[in-house]
C-alpha cells in the first residue's frame, strides 16, 4: 500500500518552486538602445529616464525559454519548462513562467501530474512580486490558485472545479522579489552569493533561499568538453543544494537535485518523449536478508548497517539510536513502544516545538469545518490525548480505502473520496488530530515488506507522529496505533529533503 510516487513527486514539483529561483531560463532582455533627441519646440521639453532594469533581465540567457528532461536514477519519469521574460509597456515587469510534468506507473497505475506557475514582478531592482498563478492538475487533484498584492498583503483566491471559488486566508506582504526569479544568474553576473526568498506554490509558506557562486568545472556536453560555471540554491524548505551548470551564453545544460535526480537541458520533442519507468520497484532499498519477526512486536526493535546515509539524517530521537561505524557505514537500532502512562497528558496541548504541529495550512486544513467537525465526532468527550489519537488513526485506518495510486493533496479532498495510500491516510489523520487539539506531524522515510516477488525490502512511505504528553508514532495505512520497529524516519511533513537517499541508501547487514 505504500508508495514512493508522492514523495519523489513532490519532490519534483519542488523543483517548479525552486526554478522559480534556482534554473529559471529567462528571455534575453533586449539591448538599450540610444535615447533618442527630444524633438525641439518652443518650450523646451527633456524626455524621462527610463526606469532602471533589474540584474534579473541584464543577465545573459536563451531567448525563449528552456525544456529539460527529468530524470531519476537515471530513467526519464518527466520534462520541466521554465522561462522569464520582460513584458512590453510601461511600467515595465517581468514574467516568470515554469512548467513540470512528471508521470511515471505507480505499481499497475500510470500516475501523472502536471504543475504550472507564473509569476509577475515590478522589472525595477528590488522589484516586488505582484501576482502568482498556480495550476495543478492530474494526481493529487485539480486547483487553481491566483495570487494578487494588495497594499496589506497577498490575497489568494482558490479555484476547483465544481466548486464556488474560494477566497483563502490572506498572506503576508511578499519577501520574494524579481532577483529572487533567477538567483543564479544573478549571482553570476554579480560574481558574489545572492539571499532571498520564494513563496512556495505547494504550500504558499515564504522560504529563504540562498545561492552560490562555486568554482566552474569541466563537463562533456554532447561528446564535447566545456567549462561550465556552477552555482548551489538551498532552499530552507527542501535544505537539498540545487546545482546548476550554465554555459558562458547563459545557457543552462544540467540541473542536479541532489544526487539521484537530475534535470538534463533537450529539445522540446525529446524532453517529452518518457520512459514509463515503475518507481515503487525501481527506488526501494533491497535487504540482505528478512528482518526479524521481533520487529514487528511492540515493544520491539531492530538493528541494521547502512552506509550512504549522511550525517544530517542520523538524529538521535526516542525511537533511533545510531553508531557510526568504519568505512562510512552506521548502525542503526530502531525501536517501537507505547507512550508512558506517567507522560500522558489532556488535550488540548500546547505544541512542545512553538506551534507548526498546530497550524492550519492549504494542505492540512485542520480548521476547515469538515475537518473539525469530523474531529469532533471521533474524538467526542475524549479527553486523554493519547486514547484521542488512537481513535483519530483508527477511524482513519478502517474509513479510508486503500486504494494504491489514489492521491489527494488536501485534507478536506481525502475526507470526502475516503480513499488513498500512505500519504492520504497520513494527511487526513494529521488534520484531525491539529483539529482535536493534539499536536501532529507527517513522517517520511521507509518501512519493510515483502512484496509478491519475496524480496525483503524497505519501501518509501509515511506517517504520523503525535504529541500526547510525549512524542508516538502511528502508521494508520497499516492501523498501528504504536508504529512498528520496521520504520526508519529520515524527514518530515512531506518535504524532499530525503531525495537524495534513494538510490544511494544501502543496507549491508540485518542484526
């Protein structure tokens, strides 16, 4: 029942919100040409100025955009568009468009999702973001969302079909700005490393993003060696270097997004020409032999060597201890148990991390009135937390279909299909839980099975983890309401910063 596609998809459609500002191919501006003489008249008259042009449009690049192919472990599972151009008139903007679509099969299912943004600028430097477009389609539901500045803020308006537009909560006043449409260009026509922000078009939460001039490097292009310039964009959100090869013309060739994805610069009809690659077989982390049956008990627990997990995912937490080992290789031991009687606690809770286990977001929707209302009919006069989330991923667990390939990004969409995989049965359960006062989060990393082909293996999933006093895991695709020991965290809250572990996570031991 779980999947890789949503993790490695959203993923991808990351890359649409980080090409806003970390490949973005912008139409060449055109050249400034000489001012022409003010015609002579009896009163003498002096033309305006033209207003200064951002960084953004004097940066050298191909006219008319760029297509790249997507690739994952090497097999083509989509095609990105992205272009900038300056737009004709006074006062002078600047359009950013880019386009994704990833399509792959998703066990027996062609699974496909197209993304699309555009965004408008003031073109002067500094120039503020003036509206957004975001358009969703295929896997994970249709929507449309228009944003527009305001003198106070950002005001969005969500568009689905069969349904009245939606006017959502208002945002901030926008920190993105026109440079922040192509940092890396500009920080190589500045020579010198470029700060900014993006609004993310998933979640519409305001990212810092951080982009670097790197000593250029020799690569073969088409049989053809050429030194390249690099530059890195880190994102706050995915915190995986995005990094960018441009030709000396401006030209972009080659995007890495991590080490296992990859977006390579092709013709128009050869970016989107696809192999239909099946990416629940091709990511997953084969074992030297099965796991215990120890660790499916609860209490319970596991140990395992691994090599190619970085540091940064080797956290210590209440349910994963590591040991670093000669030769790169870790030793992990990953434990399962029910929260302590003494910690337990009422709800509602405070959140023990300042509140963004609590939020309401345009994913979540934890304070939409169906969400609450859904809360409140499980959860009823429950008052220990716990017992409250064990009702929550219950309820979640045996109304929800499991249906493999089913995708829904929004709480209040899986509510009302009552079906999916591991991330609609985690989404909804952490939307229920926010809504009953319990503090929660997605979890991402992997989980163990033995498919039909009887390889024993640790496949891409998610699930919940709840503050009730203390921090638990539940996993309701499986109904666990104590996550078993076969679960390895490596993120949360569906972000890709574990893109780079597939592919390049090994296991070369089971104890």
């Amino acid at each position: 029942m779980t999947r890789p596609l949503r993790l490695t998809s959203l993923a991808a459609v990351s890359l649409c919100a980080l090409l806003t500002g970390a490949p973005p191919v912008l139409a060449q501006a055109p050249a400034a040409s000489a001012p022409k003489p003010a015609a002579r008249s009896s009163a003498s008259t002096t033309a305006p100025a033209k207003a200064e042009l951002s960084d953004v449009v004097k940066a050298p690049r191909p006219k008319g955009g760029e297509y790249f192919g997507l690739y994952l472990m090497d097999k083509k599972v989509g095609w990105l568009f992205t272009d900038v151009e300056l737009l004709p008139g006074e006062p002078a903007r600047v359009k950013s468009s880019n386009q994704l679509v990833f399509k792959a099969m998703v066990a027996t299912r062609v699974s496909e999702r197209v993304h699309r943004e555009e965004r408008i600028y003031e073109a002067k430097p500094g120039g503020r973001l003036l509206s957004f477009t975001v358009t969703q389609k295929g896997d994970g539901g249709d929507q449309t969302l228009e944003g527009t500045a305001t003198p106070d803020g950002m005001r969005v308006v969500r568009k689905r079909p069969g349904r009245p537009d939606e006017e959502l909560a208002k945002l901030p006043t926008s920190m993105e700005h026109v440079e922040d449409a192509d940092p890396a260009r500009v920080a190589l026509l500045r020579k010198a490393k470029v700060t900014g922000f993006t609004l993310d078009g998933l979640d519409l939460e305001t990212y810092g993003l951080t982009t670097t001039v790197e000593p250029p490097e020799q690569r073969v292009i088409n049989g053809v060696k050429v030194k390249l310039s690099k530059v890195s964009s880190l994102s706050e959100k995915e915190k995986v270097p995005v990094t960018s090869f441009i030709t000396q013309r401006g030209e972009t060739v080659l995007v890495d997004f991590g080490q296992t994805m990859q977006a390579r610069k092709e013709t128009e009809p050869v970016a989107k020409r696809l192999d239909l690659v099946e990416v629940f077989g091709l990511t997953r982390v084969v074992l030297p032999k099965p796991l215990p049956e120890s660790a499916r008990a609860v209490p319970g627990k596991v140990t395992l060597v691994v090599q190619g997990l970085p540091e940064k995912f080797r956290e210590e937490t209440y349910r994963q201890h590591f040991k670093p080992l000669p030769d790169g290789k870790v030793e992990v031991t990953l434990s399962a148990a029910a929260p302590s009687e003494a910690a337990r606690k009422p709800r509602p809770l405070a959140d023990p991390d300042g509140g963004e286990n609590l939020k309401s977001s345009i994913i979540v929707e934890s304070d939409a009135p169906a969400i609450r209302e859904q809360a409140k009919k499980i959860v009823g006069d429950e008052k220990d937390a716990y017992r409250a989330a064990q009702k929550v991923s219950t309820w979640v667990a045996t109304n929800l279909e499991k249906d493999y390939g089913a995708s829904a990004d929004r709480a209040t969409d899986v509510l009302s299909q009552r079906r999916g995989d591991c991330t609609e049965h985690s989404l909804l359960t952490v939307a229920l839980l926010r809504a009953a006062g319990i503090p929660a989060r997605r979890v991402d990393g992997v989980i163990y099975m033995v498919n039909q082909d009887g390889v024993p293996a640790l496949y891409w999933h998610e699930w919940v983890e709840a503050y009730v006093g203390e921090w638990t895991q539940m996993d309701p695709t499986f109904n666990q309401v104590v996550a078993d020991a076969t679960h390895f965290g490596f993120g949360e809250e569906g972000n890709a910063e574990i893109t780079p572990l597939i592919g390049a996570l090994k296991v070369t031991d089971v104890k």
